[in-house]
C-alpha cells in the first residue's frame, strides 16, 4: 500500500536540497538574515533521502545481489547519460568522458550533487549482508549504537580538540559512518510499526519547536565552534539525528492525522523529486544570473523560481515514456 506520507517527505526533502544551493550565497557567518535560516533547515533534506531509501530496500523481502546490480546499473546509467549530454552542450571533446562521470561521484565534475549516488552504490554492495545480519533483531540496536557513538566522537573531537569539523578531510561520498547510520536508521523504523510509536503532543510541540528553532543552533554552532559556514558537517549533529527521526515519523504517519487532497499530485510530483534533483543546479546557475543574490529576500525567489522550473522540466522529461529512464535510479 502506498504511503502518501512518504511521497510528501520526499517532496519536502527535494525542496530542502534545492534551499540548501540557493541560500547559501545569500549570507555569511557574520550576517544571520533569512537565507541562513533557509540554508540550515535544508540540513535534513540528505540524511532523510538516506532513511527513505532504506526504509523501502531493506525491508524488501528478498533483496539478492542481481537485484542490487540493477539498482546500481540505474544510478550508472543516469550519471553517464546526464554527464555525456552536457559533455556534448559545452563541447568538452578535449576532457574524457568518463573522468567527468567518475569525478560527479565523487563531488567533482559537472554535477557535484551525484556523491549522494556515489555512496549509494557503495550502500548497495553491502545491502544483501547487511539484510541477511540484520534478520537478527538485536543487530539493528548494535550498529546503530555503534554507529552514534562514532558520531558522538566526531562531535567531541570537532568542538572541543580541533574547532573545526574533521569530516572537511574526507570526500562527502565516503563519510559513510554517516550515511550507513541514516539508512540503517531508515531501514530500523521500516521494521517496526511506526503508526504504534506514541508521540505524545507535549512530545510534537517540543520536537517542532526543537525543529524550528535548529538552524538558529546550527549557524550558532556553524559560527562559534566549527568556523565553516556548510551544512554538510552537521549530519553527525545529534541534534539533527533526532530531528531527522521525528521528520520521518511525523510523515509516515501524517494520514492518521489530516486528509490528503489531491493525491494524484502528490505521486505526480513525489515522482518528479529525483529529477529536480538532477537539473537543479543547472537551472539555479542560469537564475542567479538575472537575480541579484545580495539583495534583501531575493534568494527566496530564486528559491521559488529555480523549484519552479526544475519541477516543469523534470515533468517534461517524466512524460517522454522513453526518457523516464534518465530521472529513475
């Protein structure tokens, strides 16, 4: 049965990417405007793409290696294909390819957003493991307890030896303590009934307020302690863990509390998210050529637009029946 709510919570996690591009050159560590506000409640859009995905593989019934190798020669097939055609556009026949389609996965290249497809095949290859260990029940609790304390650790280590954030030192498509954590994470509240977790509404007011006020906390945090304006080395933050949780929670449940209207939009633009996420920062370089990002609100409306028009021609491509194949992994 489909949940609406997770189709919701991949829309909101598509818009919290895109915020996190558009806003940050709208501010600085000495100058907290709305752009900053923007930029850091952004910081859940990847660990909770991280936790859906693993909420739907890992509790998959059967998850085979043949089935892993498609999944990963979908992500292959759409960062060559999307990699080569702006190869073509800019005429880079004096660059080989290929370098421009490994180098993405990596935080390099023309689409420095495809680490994130990086570290998923390095996910997928464990997956069958991690599925056939992971049938014990105790085993979820131990490596994610694991995997928290080595969070905890960075955390220490970043604020109180070095006051700076030690993860700068490794490519984001390798913090994997990281990103293990998140999907596992997302597998875990996969495995049990969520719709039986008891969020009390004392427990919802504390935990929205605890979200509306973190990208506060964050630049505070980005400002006095880690001395580095990017979002990225808050993923260990155990703030955003638990905020993450609560997100996730909140949304996969979200029927129980409101009606949905106009599902059929929902799926629609649920299925439209990886696309955004694919052209987006193309559109927003073509933007912020026209609007002034120093000036006032603007990067709300760059914001606005660059959704606007990524979602448009993500639809396009989705309603080429042949061409859906470059906007699914």
């Amino acid at each position: 049965m489909r949940n609406l709510g997770l189709d919701l919570l991949k829309i909101f996690s598509c818009i919290g990417v895109v915020a996190l591009h558009s806003t940050m050159p709208g501010f600085t560590l000495e100058q907290y405007n709305v752009s900053a506000y923007l930029y850091y409640l952004g910081t859940y859009a990847i660990p909770l793409f991280f936790m859906v995905n693993g909420y739907f593989l890992l509790n998959k019934k059967e998850l085979t290696y043949s089935y892993v190798f498609s999944k990963i020669a979908g992500i292959l097939t759409v960062v060559s294909v999307w990699n080569i055609l702006i190869w073509l556009v800019r005429r880079d026949f004096n660059v080989n390819p290929l370098r421009k389609i490994i180098g993405s996965l990596v935080q390099k290249g023309y689409f420095y957003q495809f680490w994130f497809f990086g570290s998923l095949i390095i996910i997928y290859l464990t997956l069958p493991i991690i599925k056939k260990e992971f049938e014990k029940s105790y085993s979820y609790f131990v490596i994610l307890l694991i995997l928290i304390v080595i969070g905890i650790v960075i955390e220490i280590i970043n604020t109180f030896i070095i006051h700076k954030p030690i993860q700068q030192y490794v490519p984001q498509t390798f913090r994997l303590w990281t990103w293990f954590f998140y999907y596992i994470l997302g597998g875990y509240l996969g495995k049990i009934n969520i719709h039986e977790v008891k969020l009390t509404k004392l427990s919802k007011l504390i935990f929205s307020l605890l979200f509306i006020i973190s990208p506060i906390l964050l630049f505070y945090l980005a400002k006095n302690v880690y001395h580095s304006i990017l979002a990225e080395y808050f993923y260990d933050s155990i703030i955003v863990k638990l905020v993450s949780v609560v997100i996730f929670i909140m949304f996969v449940r979200i029927e129980e509390n409101i009606t949905l209207k106009n599902n059929g939009l929902i799926i629609m633009l649920s299925s439209l998210t990886m696309g955004v996420y694919i052209v987006h920062t193309f559109i927003l370089a073509q933007v912020m050529k026209y609007i002034d990002i120093s000036v006032g609100y603007n990067t709300i409306i760059i914001l606005i637009i660059t959704l606007c028009i990524s979602f448009f021609i993500s639809r396009i491509i989705w309603s080429l029946k042949y061409f859906r194949i470059i906007l699914k992994i």
